[in-house]
C-alpha cells in the first residue's frame, strides 16, 4: 500500500524508483497523475521529498489557454511551483543543510551568475539562456512538486524553514505569500499612517496580499471582489473596508480615502474592469501594481491617469524576500487560509479553483 511517500519498484528492470506525478503532458490539456522515476540529485542539486506543492491559478492558464510557443518552455513537466518540505538526498558539494531539514523550495531558476541572480532576483534573470529552463522553474517548464519528490537544482534556491513554520502552511507562501509580498514591499515608502490601499481580487493572491498589508504598513486596506464570500475572507484578514465592483464602486472608494484616491491598488485579476478601476481610484503620485495576469489592458496617455501615477507589473519576489515572508509566517502575522488535498485528488482542487469554489489556497500534500 502506497502511503504519503510510499514508493515501489520499477517495472522496466532498471532497478529504480518509481514515485507519483502530476504531469501537464501538453498545452490544453488535463494533468495526469502517473508514474515516474525517482530523481537523483548531481552536484550541487538537492532532492526534496515534498510535503506541501501550491495549486495556483496560473496552473489553469497552462492547462486551458496556452499554445506553443507563448512561452519559451513546453510540456512535459511536473506542475507545482510552490513547494515546501524536507531535505532528501545532498548532491556532492553541497553544504550547509542537512537530510530532513525542512526548506521551502524558491520557485524562480535564474542563471546565478547575472547582477540580478546574484542578489536573488531570479524572477529577473537577465541571462535566461543560461538558466535551467528560461524564465521558468520547477513546475514551470520543468519538474515541480506535485510529486512525492522534487529535483532543485541548484540548493541556493532552498530557504530553511523557521521554528513554528511546518512545509503545508510555508508552501503557499513561496508564491501566495511571496508575489504580493514583493508587490507590497516595492510600495512601502507610500503606505504611512493615513494613507489607503486598495486590493482588487480577493482570492489566493489578494486575501495573503490583505494579511501583508496589515502586517507591514499602516495603510487603511480596501478589499474589492464580485463574491460576497471573498469579501467575509477579506474581512476576516484584517481588510478595513469592502467593495463591490459596479456603477457605486469608484465613488465608495474614494469616499473611503476622504476623496484623494488610493496610494496603492494592487490589482489581483488584471482585467479590463479591473485595470479601469484601479486607474480611476489611484491617487496623484500613487502606484498600481498589476499582479493578476487576467489579459486586460489599460490605455495610457497624458490624462488617461493621475499625475505621476506608477503603473508596474511585478513577477514573483526575491529570495532575500522568501526569507522575511517566511518569517511572518512563522509568528502567525501572515496565514493563507488553506484547504489541503491528496496528490491523487489534485484536480479537484483546479476543479474547484476554475468554479471559483475554492476559498484561499490549495495545498497539494503527497
């Protein structure tokens, strides 16, 4: 009987080892969970046995928009690019963790010899060529976690785990948590006490990112979503105010920042309505940030927005990041609400992400 990291004989005769993978096979398509082998770490990898894999709503845009060539990777590899667990097998030359250690897996592969890799902005390798898989990482053109084991290649892109942080509740946190971290963080110097932040999209993003305001600035958080279950989450998350979007929406948010707009909106969707909104709540001098991948757009011109309104897309966070994410975590300021399931029920869960059922974030645990 196969348990959580139950393993067994392959049947080639090779004499390896089999373990349990979710598999996007190719674009458009439904996983597969199937058979695979056993990685085996080289130097300087580290094999992790997974203890949490992230579902994430960019999953479903690989398995039901993308084509060939949209990115410069392709199927097949193992989804799941928010990982946690413990440490496995050490590849010769590796130093400094130890087997069973618990480590979160930094999801972003960059080159590690470029200025931006070098200070842990892999998400901003400016020599992708030389990465693992361009712009990607495991679960993202190459093998993830949602598998009873996960091949990182390169152990400086594993974090250890704080005391109070087991790996279910710290993989989410490596995208969950680290995207609007990063999205918050870049903002900070606009977020004092008396000024407001707007989040648009309350769902595995927008709840943590609510959490994070919260926790790190004195902003006022006003929390916009279509579902009435959403904004209770947002409440429940420390939001001040909640939104629904319509007719009223941008006038209730301007009266909740006394009529001068939001300092920050951090738009979680990344439609049309919700790019519209975000411009048109965004206080002179503010910042939108576009997190949400939603395929809108948003026409610029001199006076299509504020006055020296910063619009900016951002793409995961640092790694020196990860590790204060990791943090509030650890002490409880920071909690995606989760729900966990087996390996073998992983569609489920995207089932239930696609409905838009599914409260919070999905935590695959093998």
């Amino acid at each position: 009987m196969r348990g959580a990291v139950g393993r067994q004989l392959r049947q080639d005769g090779d004499g390896g080892i089999d373990m349990r993978a979710l598999r996007l096979r190719e674009w458009r398509s439904t996983p597969e969970l199937v058979e695979v082998a056993e990685p085996t770490p080289g130097p300087g990898q580290v094999v992790v046995r997974i203890g949490g894999a992230g579902a994430c709503h960019s999953d479903l845009h690989l398995m039901d928009e993308f084509e060939p060539g949209a990115m410069p990777w392709n199927p097949p590899f193992t989804l799941g690019h928010e990982n946690a667990g413990w440490v496995h097998t050490l590849g010769d030359g590796v130093s400094g963790l130890t087997v069973g250690q618990p480590v979160a897996v930094f999801g972003s592969w960059g080159c590690g010899t470029c200025a931006r890799c070098r200070v842990g902005i892999d998400p901003y390798c400016e020599n992708p060529a030389g990465a693992p898989v361009p712009s990607g990482g495991g679960g993202l053109g190459l093998d993830g976690g949602m598998a009873e084991y996960e091949l990182v290649p390169d152990a400086r892109h594993l974090v250890p785990l704080p005391d109070g942080l087991d790996p279910v509740h710290a993989a989410p946190l490596t995208d969950a948590g680290l995207t609007p971290y990063h999205a918050v963080r870049r903002s900070w110097s606009k977020l004092p006490p008396g000024s407001t932040a707007v989040v648009i999209g309350v769902g595995g993003l927008g709840h943590v990112g609510v959490q994070i305001l919260k926790a790190t600035t004195a902003a006022r958080v006003v929390a916009v979503d279509t579902r009435a279950e959403a904004l209770d989450l947002a409440r429940e998350c420390g939001a001040d105010h909640t939104v629904t979007p319509g007719p009223e929406a941008t006038e209730e948010i301007r009266r909740a920042t006394g009529g001068r707009g939001a300092d920050v909106v951090l738009d979680f969707v990344g439609s049309d309505a919700t790019l519209t909104l975000g411009a048109a709540v965004a206080r002179t001098v503010g910042d939108l940030t576009i997190v949400g991948i939603g395929g809108g757009t948003l026409g610029v011109s001199f006076f299509s927005v504020p006055y020296e309104v910063g619009i900016a897309t951002t793409y995961w966070g640092s790694r020196p990041e990860l590790v204060e994410v990791l943090d509030l975590g650890a002490r409880g300021l920071v909690r995606p609400k989760i729900t966990t399931f087996a390996l073998e029920d992983a569609l489920d869960a995207y089932r239930q992400m696609r409905d838009g059922t599914l409260e919070g974030r999905a935590v695959i645990v093998p």
